[in-house]
C-alpha cells in the first residue's frame, strides 16, 4: 500500500488530505483511505514555512538579478551616449589647418570655399583649374572613364570658363572643348566642333522650379524645366550641397533626363528622369595648375582663336 501525504495549508486547524493513489480527500483523523483503502501516513509540512522561505530566496535572487541588468543597461547607455557626443564633435569641428586640395576630401562640402551666389547662373559652372573624372555609360553603349577639365581660356571676354572632355577608346584618345557664354538671362552652352551653331540655353538666372524654355534646331525641340533647388546630392565619395536640378527632353530622341549642376563644380550628374539609371556621374575631382588647365583645354579646342569673332556675329 501507498502512504498519504498530508500537506498543511495553515487554514486554520483543518488540515487538507489527498490520498496519493487515488487523490481522494481524506478526513484529519482517517487511518485509511475510504475510496481506496490505502494507509495513511502523516508527513506534516511545519505550515510551509520551508516553502516561504524558499519563495523569499528567490524573491531576493530574482531582485538582485533585475537591479544588475538594470545596472549594466545604464552603463551600456552612458558608454554610447560617450561614444555618439565625442564623435559628433569631431564631426562638428574640422580640423582648419588644411588647405583646399584636402579639404575636398572632407564628407561634405557646401557650395565649396567661397560663398555663392545661387541665383546667378553662373555660379554653377566649374571654377577655372578643375580636373573632374566622370563615369560614362550612356544608352547607346558608350562606357568608361572621362575626364574633363576647366579653364580660363579667354579673358576679357563673355566666355566666363571653357572645357575639354577626353576619354581613351580602343587605345586611342579622342576629345573636344566647349565653351560657356554668359548673356543677360543666363548661361549658354557653344561647343568648339559646331562652333557656328546657335549657342545653347543650360541654365536661366534666377531659377525658380517649374521654370522653363525651349529651343528648337536641327537637332528637334528641347526643353529645360527647373525641377528642384538647394538639393544636397550623394555621389558615394563625396555629398554636394545646393544642387540646382534641370529637367531636358528632346522631342526627337525620345529622351528625358535630369541633370546636376553644382556650384563651381559644374554637370556633376546626368540620369534618367524615370528610372534613375546614371549616364554620367561624377567620381572624383582635383584642382591642378591653371596654365596647364589651360593647355589642355586648347589642345581640344582647335577653333578658340575665331570665338570671340564668331560670337560677335552671332549677336
């Protein structure tokens, strides 16, 4: 036979008896268990206090437990709180002493050394003496490296910078030189191979978004619209602070795209309108002497002697 146990509840003098074969209760002062006949053997917990003290201990455990984690979750938040302060102020407070070829190295310059003037159209075009390197992949298969430089090829003059762009292609160099003319609403664009062609409206003075004009020509209707203003832009290697951002469609090649002009850095992306795909994209720039800016962008720029007789004509 099986004894009962008999566990007191402290409920007064009753005292609670199951019997452990078939867990019928039991009367306090039963020898047998009437359901099953099995003996009764009384095994009195002393009112639980065993119990409660067990229960008390892992009380404490448990409440010391909760105040360590407590513990290391303040530190942990002190540390990165430490972490995060000290790097913001590095971040807000740049070394000064660098020069400007390594200031452009910094994470973000805004509209670079000099303070601009964004309402002028001329503010966004590259400052003589840049080497710009650009990715290319255009649509028609045109991929790789290209490199412009800009130049004050002409002084004295409407021609406020020119360009060349060159790139190297089945081993050979291939290239050519522009020029930006400024006029009194804006800046227009005169390419050194076409040079008798009508110059190009790029950029309007005072942009304001929604802003547009349209040029017809041999090559169909093309038209600007100024679709954003003071736009930061993120080039991987650098951000570019106060983008002016141009919408271009031409009727004839079916083409829409937006171009990023930057101040005294000039195109720094070109990509399409809808499906964000990049045909042209800055990767890095340096500055470099301007006389020798100046005699590459006349190795490209055959016809830079006749311009400024050819704009006067043209006018």
């Amino acid at each position: 036979m099986r004894s009962i146990v008999i566990i007191k509840l402290n409920e007064g003098d009753n005292v609670l008896k199951k019997c452990p074969n078939c867990n019928s209760t039991v009367n306090d002062d039963d020898v047998f268990c009437g359901a099953c006949g099995n003996k009764i053997t009384d095994v009195t917990m002393q009112n639980f206090n065993i119990a409660n003290n067990e229960v008390s201990q892992k009380e404490k455990i448990t409440k010391n437990i909760f105040i360590v984690i407590f513990f290391i979750i303040a530190l942990l938040t002190l540390i990165t709180g430490s972490i995060y302060w000290t790097i913001s102020q590095k971040q807000s407070n740049p070394v000064t002493n660098h020069n400007y070829k390594e200031a452009v190295t910094q994470n973000v310059i805004a509209s670079n050394e000099d303070s601009v003037n964004l309402a002028l159209a001329k503010t966004y075009l590259p400052k003589p003496g840049l080497k710009c390197e650009f990715f290319l992949n255009y649509p028609d298969g045109q991929s790789g490296p290209v490199t412009r430089i800009s130049a004050n090829l002409l002084t004295n003059s409407k021609i406020i910078v020119s360009e060349s762009e060159s790139n190297f292609e089945a081993g050979a160099e291939y290239g050519y030189g522009f020029y930006y003319l400024e006029l009194k609403d804006g800046v227009y664009l005169i390419y050194d191979q076409n040079i008798t062609h009508k110059p190009t409206p790029i950029i309007k003075n005072n942009p304001t978004i929604g802003q547009t004009w349209t040029v017809t020509d041999d090559f169909g209707t093309t038209t600007w619209k100024v679709v954003s203003l003071n736009e930061n832009l993120n080039l991987d290697f650098k951000i570019i602070e106060n983008c002016l951002v141009i919408e271009e469609y031409n009727d004839v090649f079916g083409l829409k795209t937006l171009t990023y002009y930057a101040p005294n850095l000039g195109r720094v992306l070109v990509k399409h309108a809808n499906s964000g795909a990049e045909y042209f994209k800055l990767i890095k720039y340096t500055e470099i002497e301007k006389n020798a800016a100046i005699e590459e962008v006349k190795r490209w720029s055959p016809n830079y002697i006749n311009i400024e007789e050819i704009i006067s004509k043209q006018q």
